[in-house]
C-alpha cells in the first residue's frame, strides 16, 4: 500500500488534507459551506475544457474556478449569496456536461474527475500542486486577523477600515486555487466535504482559533489517511470514503459535544432563596 | 440631577467634530445639517426614538456612510485619521465559534492588519489588563459565542479599548439589556471616560439610564438635531421646536418623561409609542 | 420560419415529450422555487437534487425504477436535514453540506458498483446530467400527475406557506403551527426535486428550481404575480432551450449538437444576470424621480460647541 506507485497519493493526500484543514476552517466560520461546494463544480468544468482543447488540466481546474469564484463574489453583492451560488454552480456544470458532449472521454475519466480517483495525481503533477497548496496557505497567513475579524464581527471590522467585500474575494480566490491543487485526488463533487467536515467538528472541539486549525488540519489528515486506505483495500472510489468519513467525523464530535454538555450542567433545581 | 459640566482648562480641539451634515437616502433627508462636538473624556448621549437617524449618523462619523452635505472631523493626537472604537449593536455570534473572549480582545490590536502574530507576553499582558478594566476576568476564556449578552458587551468594549482610540463609539448598548446590566455598562463607560480621557458617544432611545453620568446630549428627531447640556436640551419648548409640534417634558422622581402627542402636520409624524421615554 | 424551426421540430415525438415534460417540470419547479428562494434556503434545493440523484444511482444498482429511487432519495434527504439542521443560518447550511457531502459519497458508491458490477456504462452521466431528449414518453403521465399534485399543495398551503416563510414569530403567535408547515414545504419540495431531477436531471432541476424564481422575484415584490412569472419565464426558457438544443445539429459543419441542459440553464443564468441590470436602473430612476429635499417644518436650533 505504500510502495511504487502509491507513494504519490500518500504524498497529494497529506498536501490536500493540510490544505482543506486549514482553508476549511474559514469555510465553516464564514458559513460558506455552498461556495465551497459549487466552486470545484467550475473546476470540473475547466477540467473537461481543458481536455476538450488538450490543454493542461490543472490549469484548466484553476482557470474555471477562480472564475466561478470571482463570479460568484461579484454577483454576490448585488444578488442574494445562495441565489448566485445556486446560478453558477449549475453553469459551471451544464458548461462541463457541453464541454464532454464534444469530447471522447470515457465515462471512467468523468467519474475519475467527480469522485476522486487514488492515483490520478502523476510525478510530473506533484510540484505544482504542492506549490499551489504552499500558495493557498502563505495567503491564508497573510489574511489571518482580517479573515478572523471579518468572519466574527463584520460591523466591527467595517469600523475599522477592513473592506469585507474585497476579503470576501480574496478568500473565495483561495478556495478556488485550494480545490484546483485537491480535485485530482479527492474528485470535484467531494473536496468540499474535506473543507467542511473535518473544521466543523475542530470547531466544536477546540475553543480558540490557533487550535482550531491545527485539529482541523490534524483531523482532515486522518479523514484523507483512512480514505485512501479503504479506498485501496476496497477499491471502492475514494470520494465515498471521504464524503463518509467527514459526515462521522463531525457527528461524533458534535455528538460528544453535547453529551459532554449534558453531563456537566447538572438538572436544575429550583432554588428558594431566603426572602430579604 | 445637574449635568457635569467641563473642568476647566485651556481650549482644546475637540475629538469629534460634526459641523452640519446630512445624508439624503433615496430622497429622505435622513440627516438635517446636524452639527455638535464632543471632547475628549466627555460622555456625550445621541438620543432620538427608532429611525431618527442615530445609527445613520453613527455610520457618516465612522466613514461608513458618504455625506451629502457638511463635514466631520475625527481628530487623533498624533494626526493620524480614524482612531475610533466601535461597539455596533447587534452582534449575533455562532455559539461555536472557537474564540474565546480574550482571543476577540486580542484581535482588537492590529486585527485590521495583514499577517498574524505570534503570541507574546506583553501581548498578553495588555489583554489582561483591558479584561480586568471592564470586569471580565471571570468568563475570559469562555467562548464568545456563549456569552450573556453584557458579558459580550464588556468583551467587545475592551475590543473597542484596546486599540488605545481616543472616541468610543456604541451604538444602541443597552438595548437588550435588562436594567442592572445597563447601569453596570453605563457606569464602566463613565468610568473609561474620565479616567482614560476617551471620548464617548452612544446612542440610546432612553435618556433616563443615561441621566446620572451626561455631560451633553445630542437629541435627534427626523434627522435634526439639538445639543447641550441636559438642562438645555430636554425641555418643552426646545423639544417642540426640534419636533415640530408640542412636546411636554415632565420630570418625575428626577426621572425625565418626554411625551410628544401624534404628529399634527403629515411631515413629521411621529408615533406617540415611539417618542414617550420612561425611566 | 425553417431557419427558426429545423425540420422535423414540430413532428418529433421525442421533441413533444421534452417539451411537456420540460414545461410542467418548469411550472412545478418555480412554483416551490419562489418559496424557496424568499427562504433563503437554495443550497437546501440544490442538496435535495443531489441527494434525489444518490437515490436515483441506487435504484439503478438494484435495477428497481429510477423514478422510485429519485424521490425516496429527495425524501430520505431533506429528513436528514432537518434532523440535523438547526435554526441559525450559518449552523444550517454546515448541517446541509455534511448531509450532502455524505450522500454524494454514497452516490460514487452505487455508481461504482454499478459500472462494476452490471454491464451498464454511462450510468454516471445519465444520473447526474440527465436527458431531456432520452426520457421515456412512459413517464409523462406519472410526471404530469404529480406535478399537478405539488402545484395543487402549494395553492393550498399558500398563504400559510408566505406567513412562515417571511415572519415565522408573527406566524406562530397568529396561531399557525409552523412545524407543520415547515414539514409540509419540505415534504413538497422534495417530491418536486425528485420529480425534476429524473424528468431533466440533476442540473437543471437546480437550475428551473431557483433561476426563474429568483428572476421573477426581482421584477415584482408580489407574491401571486412572482410565482405566476416565475412559471412563465420557466416554461419559456425551457422550450427555447429545447428548441436551441435540437437547431444546434444543424449548425456548421461538423457541429455536435449542444447539450440541452446547457441550452436551458444558458438562458436561466443569462435571463437572471439581465434582470439584475434592469432592476438596478429602474431603482436609478425611482431614485431620480425624487425629490431630494423636503421644506423644513420647524427651525432649527443647534446649541453647538463644547
């Protein structure tokens, strides 16, 4: 399981699940779970372009993304948010269905592209997606107190000169690039399970941001671990693995959250106090 | 109850200055040529019932809200623009937002500011004492997202402090309060005034809570403006002059009562429920 | 009229079931669609589709008929989500993206031991993308009755229906059993994307259920006059896009035909980005008509400076 030819998805896994842990986090703070899942739509759009045209295809996935992105930021403003998600989300895909009516790809490729495929991730391809990821995490440093700040107290952060809008692009930009270099592996339709899955269930656990990312980044490892392991040893696809395995992830942690609640908060008692 | 008036002492710029603006949003003028300063270390009330243009002015003086007419002026001592903290009223955070309180005060040192920083001591110590200054040492590392809603008052005016700005800005914080609670704010953002030398302004529907610490007031009514101290303001025939009709102010147990009776001319109309204030 | 209409348009017997079967999917669809967006709750549409297509690769597996499978998964799905889900916005998109992300995953399953383990091929595409042009003309009287079904519960359940969906506290204290009515959106819901989802496939039930709604809800404020344009601009779009889809065989040399699914939701998007323009320059002008000041009633007396 981890010689030859696998050495490259232990490798793109550990990069993607780094990646999502952290960009995630800000996902699940910002409530942009939707973006989250529309915007590798337009990566598989790109991707089936880029073949359509024998372009490269990363650069297709982030091509298209980042354009989904852009188009959903800036019409967000003016629209509803979840209208124009809704919009470009099935623009991107009928746009990725027009792109594959034109082309020979064979339905293994299709599904490859939506739902992950272990070894999809070439030698060739490791530098730029590490690259890439390495890119997706300097600019999510450099955002750091304005995405906290902006993501929590919006009003406040106006107040004190942070343009929410132009964050707001900036890190759908980030999410774009972050699902470009993840797609490969983990597939277009479930990426965003990693972003969402895995920092849910940090933020439930952890209570101040530094931790949250970290558990975030350490419980999306294990998830990306555990699925390409059963995704090996079963054969089944690797986005089932991941779409199940973030799902549980978050129900236990919720889970034990709110047992744990319950069992400190003992059952109230009504107290008679002694009148003055 | 007499207002504090200003010590004495040499004239100095004022931090806040408003000198007759007014904001037209779609064809309203929600503003009329209002104009008043505010000084450092004086706790200045903006009063006026729902919709008569605080939380527009609120918005014009952070920069947030473009002028249609006139000019305001925020002035920091060493001359750099906008030192202004902001405690904006609703604030609705996730319960599980992993953020404890002392995390969101932190964030109010260069939370505006790219990059993120690594933890020091001074840092923290700094956090501590701003905690400490607004009596939240208790539930410092409670997560914002659970906090009652003066505890989250307190934590978001030591964000606001922390910054070290010389004008304090709430809008609406004892709103949704219950009294207690209101007087405890009212009596830490006095207390942050005088000995910090900040000037404060905060927006209210209520003068009564506000009564025992006023230095001056700002009393809007449909976007036009009276101020003073209380004694100036808060009487029958200023009212009726700002309103636009009669207007009976009674003083009851020290309390102020303002009773503005149903709008006499279809431009001013002001609903009786919204403009009688009861301590 | 040919360079409009290509030959054999009017004749073909798979053009007439796209047609109806595009045209009462469209009408269905924007009716809940209008609720739908006014709640703010696209995602939760476009998750039940997805969901809608899990049950449907399911049914393949098992070879029972697609049409059950859509719908039980429509169904499954949006009580999943409410399980899950929670009051606060941003804790109820999280609730529907894990529930999503868990039934995309099952869906690969299904599908991959489809391909593997029957002789089917493409059964990913023909889930997930649909066919307008390929579904069976058996299906039209299931999908008419139906849709007539949904339609005929959301009239009824209207005025209740707009109450919750606006002000649920007012709803509530005048009586309504807002649990009720929630439960009873969702059950139409799902059963009209699951409906949907079959008839026109995953995308464009998405598509037909938030586009045309959402167009028509910038253009009027009116609920009844929203949900009766919402219909119109449904159908109108569909049929063109039908119509685009079968032109487009004989377009140019060598031209593969476009996908009807990108013909149609080419237009919603357009149709909707359009609409935008025009309700921003008509709130310009609504603006400018204005007068921008009023008399002062009373003088005025500012007391000033410190």
């Amino acid at each position: 399981m981890f010689s030859g030819f696998m050495t490259n998805a232990w490798i793109v896994a550990t990069m993607v699940a780094v990646v999502a842990g952290v960009v995630g986090l800000f996902v699940v703070l910002r409530g942009d779970a939707f973006p989250a899942h529309a915007i590798p739509n337009g990566a598989f759009a790109g991707a089936a372009g880029a073949a359509l045209i024998g372009a490269n295809e990363l650069l297709g996935l982030g091509v298209f993304a980042v354009a989904a992105a852009l188009t959903i930021g800036w019409l967000g403003r003016r629209g509803r948010h979840d209208v124009v998600t809704a919009l470009a989300l099935v623009m991107m895909l009928a746009l990725g269905a027009a792109f594959l009516s034109h082309t020979t790809e064979y339905s293994q490729e299709i599904f490859s592209l939506l739902f992950g495929e272990v070894l999809g991730v070439s030698t060739t391809a490791l530098a730029p997606v590490a690259l890439l990821g390495a890119g997706c995490l300097i600019a999510v440093g450099a955002l750091y107190r304005p995405l906290l700040l902006s993501s929590s107290l919006p009003d406040v952060a106006a107040a004190r000169g942070v343009h929410n809008h132009l964050i707001e692009m900036a890190f759908l930009v980030i999410l774009a690039l972050a699902t470009a270099m993840t797609v490969p592996v983990v597939g277009s339709l479930l990426i965003f399970s990693l972003m969402v899955g895995p920092p849910a269930a940090a933020r439930v656990l952890a209570s101040r941001p530094s931790r949250a990312i970290t558990l975030s980044v350490a419980i999306a490892l294990l998830t990306a671990w555990f699925s390409i392991a059963s995704s090996y040893w079963s054969n089944w696809p690797i986005g089932f693995f991941v779409g199940v395995y973030s799902a549980a992830v978050y129900g236990v942690a919720k889970g034990g959250a709110l047992l744990h609640a319950r069992l400190r908060a003992p059952t109230p008692v009504l107290a008679v106090s002694a009148a003055a | 109850m007499t207002a504090r008036s200003l010590t004495e002492g040499p004239p100095v710029a004022p931090v806040l200055a408003v000198d007759h603006a007014s904001v037209v949003l779609a064809g309203r003028r929600v503003l009329d040529e209002v104009s008043f300063t505010v000084a450092a270390g004086q706790f200045t009330g903006l009063i006026g019932s729902n919709g008569a243009g605080k939380t527009t002015l609120l918005r014009a003086i952070l920069g947030l809200q473009r002028l249609s007419g006139g000019r305001i002026d925020v002035a920091d001592g060493s001359g750099r623009h906008r030192a202004i903290g902001y405690v904006p009223q609703k604030v609705v955070l996730d319960p599980d937002l992993p953020m404890r309180a002392r995390d969101m005060v932190e964030l109010g040192i260069g939370g505006n500011r790219l990059g993120f920083s690594l933890p020091s001591r001074a840092r923290r110590a700094r956090v501590d004492e701003l905690l400490a200054a607004v009596g939240a040492q208790g539930f410092a590392d409670s997560r914002v997202g659970r906090l009652s809603g003066g505890e989250l008052q307190r934590i978001l005016i030591a964000h606001a402090l922390i910054g070290q700005p010389r004008l304090l800005l709430l809008d609406e914080p004892l709103a949704n309060l219950d009294l207690s609670s209101g007087q405890e704010v009212v009596e830490l953002l006095h207390r942050i005034a005088t000995e910090h030398q900040v000037a404060v302004l905060l927006s209210a529907h209520e003068i009564n809570p506000l009564l025992p610490v006023l230095d001056r007031l700002v009393y809007l009514a449909d976007g036009r403006a009276v101020t003073g101290t209380v004694d100036e303001v808060v009487r029958s025939d200023v009212l009726s002059a700002l309103y636009g009709h009669h207007v009976d102010v009674l003083r009851v147990h020290g309390r102020v009562l303002v009773v503005v009776g149903p709008g006499s001319d279809d431009g001013d109309k002001v609903a009786p429920h919204d403009a009688i204030e009861v301590g | 009229m040919s360079w409009l209409f290509e030959p054999g348009f009017f004749s073909s017997a798979q053009v007439h079931t796209a047609l109806i079967i595009g045209g009462v999917t469209a009408v269905v669809s924007a009716s809940i669609g209008v609720f739908t967006v006014i709640r703010g709750q696209s995602f939760a549409g476009h998750a039940l589709t997805d969901t809608a297509a899990t049950g449907g690769s399911a049914a393949v597996l098992v070879s029972i008929n697609p049409l059950v499978g859509f719908l039980a998964g429509a169904v499954l799905g949006a009580g999943a989500m409410e399980a899950v889900g929670v009051r606060h916005v941003r804790s109820r998109d999280l609730a529907t993206g894990i529930v999503l992300g868990a039934s995309i995953g099952l869906a690969s399953l299904f599908l991959y031991l489809t391909t593997t383990t029957t002789a089917t091929t493409g059964a990913t595409q023909e889930i997930l993308f649909g066919s307008i042009f390929v579904t069976a003309p058996s299906t039209v009287p299931v999908v008419i009755v139906f849709g007539v079904l949904a339609v005929l519960v959301v009239a009824a359940g209207f005025r209740p229906l707009l109450l919750t969906s606006i002000d649920p506290d007012l709803a509530a204290a005048s009586g309504l059993r807002v649990g009720v009515v929630e439960l009873a959106y969702m059950a139409a819901l799902a059963f009209a994307v699951g409906l949907s989802s079959i008839a026109v496939g995953a995308i464009l039930s998405t598509a037909l259920l938030i586009g045309p709604a959402a167009t028509a809800l910038r253009l009027t404020k009116r609920i009844v006059a929203a949900v009766a344009l919402a219909a119109g601009l449904g159908v109108a779009t569909t049929w063109l896009g039908i119509l685009v889809a079968y032109d487009s065989a004989d377009w140019g040399a060598g031209h593969d035909t476009l996908p009807v699914s990108f013909c149609i939701v080419g237009l919603v998007f357009v149709l909707y980005l359009v609409s935008g323009l025009a309700f921003r320059v008509s709130e310009g002008a609504r603006a400018a008509r204005r007068s921008p000041s009023r008399p002062g009633a009373a003088p005025r007396m500012s007391s000033g400076s410190s």
